[in-house]
C-alpha cells in the first residue's frame, strides 16, 4: 500500500542493520529481548517518467520483544516482539510492526 501512494513504478531495496542486543532473564525459560541498531541500505527507484534514482538510506531500528526457551532437547527458541524503523528512505520512512521468529540456540 506503500508504495502505491509514491510516484515510482519499480523498486529494488536493500538494509543492513549493525546493532546490539541484550536479554534479561524473566524466569529459567523466557527473556526479555530489547535490539538496537543502525540501518544502512540502498534502494534502486524508477519512476513514471522512466528516470532511475539509486542512493543509499540510513536509519535506526529498535525491537523489544520475549524470548522462550522450551526445556526440550532440540535446541529451540521462540521470539516474538515490536519492532519499530525510521529511514530517510524515499519508500518508507517510519515502519513499526510484529516479528515473530524461530531458532536454533547454539
């Protein structure tokens, strides 16, 4: 819905986000997960005129979310959270939503 309000006809995007993460144990199986990052990316832009636009955006990223770590023998862990991004992005540049996740603890 986005990107049907810009004045592009095609869009390539691409993000890196270098950041830190941290975990406070609530109980013996769930944590508390708060990540911060900076955001580097490059988005590809053509609008409707035909003319080609590539620059490169920055931003911030912040995610506060749980962490379950079932007593299992796989080792498996369960993450769900917001997540909140501003970009000076020409698409997008505020994104706020629900990530849920799943993974392997090592």
């Amino acid at each position: 819905k986005a990107f049907n309000k810009t004045d592009y006809i095609t869009a390539s995007v691409a993000q890196l986000t270098v950041g830190v993460n941290g975990y406070k144990p609530l109980t013996n199986n769930l944590f508390l997960n708060l990540d911060g990052g900076i955001i580097i990316g490059n988005e590809k832009l053509t609008d409707f005129s035909g003319a080609y636009n590539e620059r490169v955006f920055v931003g911030l990223s912040l995610f506060l979310g749980i962490l379950f770590v079932p007593d299992i023998a796989i080792p498996l862990v369960l993450k769900a959270g917001i997540y909140e991004e501003v970009l000076n992005s020409k698409l997008y540049n505020f994104d706020i939503g629900v990530k849920v996740g799943v993974g392997l603890k090592f």
